[in-house]
C-alpha cells in the first residue's frame, strides 16, 4: 500500500461513547433553511425545476438578484422550539443544520463576513436559538457546512494561476476563522457535516484539511467528522489511496442506499435523503414523486439493518415555517416510531440471510432480534434461515408479547412464522425473536429479556 502522510488515521471504526451515540441514533433529522427558501424555486415567474438551494447556479437566476435576498431575510414564524418539538416526536435523535450553504450566506452571526443574519431585517442568529433548542430536547445537533463557498471572492474550484492561490490562500484562512468560530459559539456541537468539498482546489489542500480537522477535534475531543471533509495525498475523498475511508464515518450516501451489508464494506454510514426526488432547500412546488410515510420508515429500517443512521430532510419556508408535507410525514414516522423504536434505536446489522418480507435489525446490547415486515407472503409464512445451533425459543409480535409464535421447522435451520395477516394492516409489523443458541455467541453474550 501506499504511504500517506495525509490518508486514513484510522483503520476500522471509532468505539469511542461519542461514536458509540452516533451509532445507535437509528433516525436523524436534516434541515436545509437558507436565502433560497424565499425564492423557494421560482424567479419573475419562472419554475426552476432543480435543486431549490441551488437556484442561484441555475441560468436565468441573476447572481446579483440572488445576491440581494438577504435584503428580504426575515422570517417571522421562525419557532426552533416547534421545530424541536416536531423532531421529538417523530423520533428524530440528532439534527443537521445548514448553518452555510453554497451560496456564503451565514444563518449566524460571523465575524469573518457580512453576509450572514446580522445584515438582514432579521438581524439574530439562527443557529444557536436552534441548537439551544434541541438540545432542550435532547437531540443531539451537527452543524453542516459547505467549503464551496460561492460569496467569498477568494472561492475557486480550480487554482491555476498565481492569482488564484494567492486569493485561495485567504479562502483557507476564511473558511478556517469560521469553523473554528462556529465550534466556539456552539460546544454543545456533536459534530460536522461538509460538503461542498469536490473541487480541484480543495482536493490540493490534504495538508490544510488534516490540520484543520485535529484542530477541530483538540476544539471539540470527540468531535464527529465524516469522510466528506478532507482529501488524502492524491485528492481523493471518501477512500484514501488505499482504499481506506477517511473519517469518522462514509458520507457517500446522499439521496441513495445501499443494498448489501458488503457494499457498506463494515463501516458507519449515514444516508441523507430528500422527501421529494431531488429537493433540499425549500421548493413550493414539489412535482414529481414525493415519498409516503411507508416508503420513509422501509428506508429507516433498511439503513439500520445495514448498520447506518436515516436523515430524512426537511426544508423550511422563507416565513421560517414547516410545510405541511412534511408535518404530516413527521406525524406518521413518529407514530410508527412510538410503537416500534425498540427495532431501531442500538439496532444495527444482523447477519442472516436477508428474507423477502423485510428487514431483520439487532438490539447490539441485548441481542434481542426484530424481524421488520413490508412484504407480506400470500401465504402468511414468512421464511427465516438461522445460522446453525441457533434456535428460536421466544418469538412474539412486538406491539403485543402476549401473541406469540410457535416457528414451524422446515429442513434444518430453516423455519416458517406463519402469521395472521389481516387485511386491515397497512404499517410494517415487528415481530422479536429472543434466540438462543446451543453456544452463546460471545460477541452477543446474550441475557435472557
Ligand atoms: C450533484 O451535485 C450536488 C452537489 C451538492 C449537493 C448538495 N448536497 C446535499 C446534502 C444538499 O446540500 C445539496 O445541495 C447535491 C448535489
């Protein structure tokens, strides 16, 4: 393998508590709010049909005009108690705030530029009123941050001629000044979480990176970074040069998922994921498909049966208020949590062999099994393949451990539930499996429930 000075610091995951919270958040929330929530996808009439947040990259969308929405900036219905609240009850147990998007704008008050809150008819921070919030609540909050800074004059994607390094040299201080800065007005911060970080010009600074995120971490001890943030060597992201992930955690699944516990390669990951096909900053006009409630939870559920956190998105208006879209998916994810959360909170990857009817998770400290239901057979039988000498002694719905299930075996660690479908169920059911095996799996060190 190659010798990095800048690659991978570490093999193999963080086990560290604060990595450890990380791991077993199950479901997080993200919040895109910015300048482009007043826009909120249209211009002098026009649709713009991309991303909301990137509307001012968008042709037809005058830079300068964009430029001046800060002018407008003052969102009356701002409530971060509501918002808090509303996490809480989904079931949401840390939140992503944009506190700098591409665009430069600042939802707090910087030193390093007058393109934040403090200029606009607002004039108070945004962030910390947020943070302050949720922790209230006890969601834990991680600060995004894009390096991509369109605002900045000393910004480029790509240095090429003396004049660029040199203006790229002040960006670095710039961008530097305001992490630090951000971590000194919030320490409660429980991490980071960058984009903005593909370009050539970024991909140079392996150096800067690496000092910059130990210096973060000497901030913060602890500090939950991801494999966004820095370039190795040769400038490659995510996976250094030797193909080991850079960070604390891989970063890589954004608006997709994975579909096998290999393709995850043994890491932390989390998926972030619009509720529309492709809109994260405010749009008021979703077209296209916009994702029910039961899809959500199946990707929830799908991500912690393959050991990572769900993000689910959300995209406030221009006034500061929630839409109604996604209040209303708030309510059904949280009411499907309420009954079911023991599935996803410390759960992670289980490895038998994936069935057709769903997903199966494991409780990491009890060892505790869930086996989580979207497709049910005709037939009711629902089909479980166990690793050898494990049988299955308790098996019982988890909304009610008075029903419970006699497994029929079909060959050798192999078994049928057969379970009373009714018509009238249209939410995944959780059915728990309390096994025991002939020898207790020492990483499980299992105690009877
Ligand atoms: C295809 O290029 C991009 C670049 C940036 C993004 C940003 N990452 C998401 C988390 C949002 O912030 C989106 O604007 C998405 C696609």
């Amino acid at each position: 393998s190659l010798t990095l000075k800048h690659g991978a610091h570490r093999l193999g995951k963080r086990t560290d508590p604060m990595m450890e919270r990380w791991r077993n958040y199950g479901l997080g929330q993200f919040i895109h709010w910015g300048l482009y929530a007043i826009p909120g996808g249209h211009w002098n009439g026009a649709y713009y049909g991309g991303a909301a947040e990137w509307i001012r990259a968008w042709k037809g969308m005058p830079n300068e005009q964009y430029d001046n929405l800060y002018k407008e900036f003052d969102p009356a219905e701002f409530d971060p108690k509501a918002w808090a609240e509303q996490a809480k009850d989904m079931g949401a147990k840390y939140m992503i705030i944009t506190t700098k998007h591409h665009d430069g704008f600042c939802l707090w008050p910087s030193e390093f530029t007058d393109y934040d809150v403090t200029n606009t008819p607002y004039g108070n921070d945004i962030i910390g009123p947020l943070v302050e919030a949720y922790d209230a609540v006890g969601i834990d909050v991680y600060l995004y941050f894009s390096v991509m800074d369109w605002n900045h004059p000393g910004y480029r994607s790509k240095l090429e001629t003396i004049n660029d390094k040199e203006a790229y040299e002040e960006f670095k201080e710039f961008t530097r000044n305001q992490l630090l800065e951000l971590l000194e007005r919030y320490p409660t911060t429980k991490g980071l979480w960058f984009d903005g970080t593909w370009d050539a010009a970024w991909k140079e600074q392996a150096d800067f990176a690496d000092n910059l995120a130990t210096e973060m971490r000497e901030m913060i001890p602890g500090l939950i970074i991801g494999s966004r943030f820095r370039p190795d060597d040769y400038g490659n992201r995510h996976f250094d040069s030797n193909g080991d992930l850079m960070g604390d955690y891989e970063q890589g699944w954004e608006r997709k998922l994975p579909e096998t516990y290999e393709e995850t390669k043994g890491n932390d990951w989390d998926c972030v994921m619009t509720v529309p096909e492709n809109q994260w900053g405010y749009h008021s006009d979703w077209r296209g498909h916009v994702k029910t409630s039961y899809e959500l939870i199946e990707m929830l559920v799908k991500s912690v049966s393959l050991d990572g956190n769900f993000v689910m998105n959300f995209g406030p208006n221009g006034q500061g208020e929630i839409r109604q879209e996604e209040t209303q998916l708030a309510k059904e994810i949280g009411e499907w949590m309420d009954k079911n959360n023991e599935a996803i909170y410390g759960c992670g990857y289980l490895d038998w062999e994936k069935q057709d009817w769903g997903y199966y998770t494991k409780d990491r400290q009890t060892g505790k099994i869930y086996m989580i239901v979207f497709n049910r057979p005709l037939n009711g039988a629902l089909k479980i393949k166990t690793p050898d000498k494990v049988s299955l002694d308790k098996v019982y719905s988890l909304k009610d451990s008075s029903q419970s299930f006699v497994p029929e075996e079909i060959h050798k660690n192999e078994f049928f539930i057969h379970y009373p479908f009714s018509e009238h169920i249209d939410s995944p059911i959780v059915i728990v499996i309390e096994p025991s095996s002939n020898e207790i799996d020492q990483n499980n060190s299992y105690q009877k429930a």
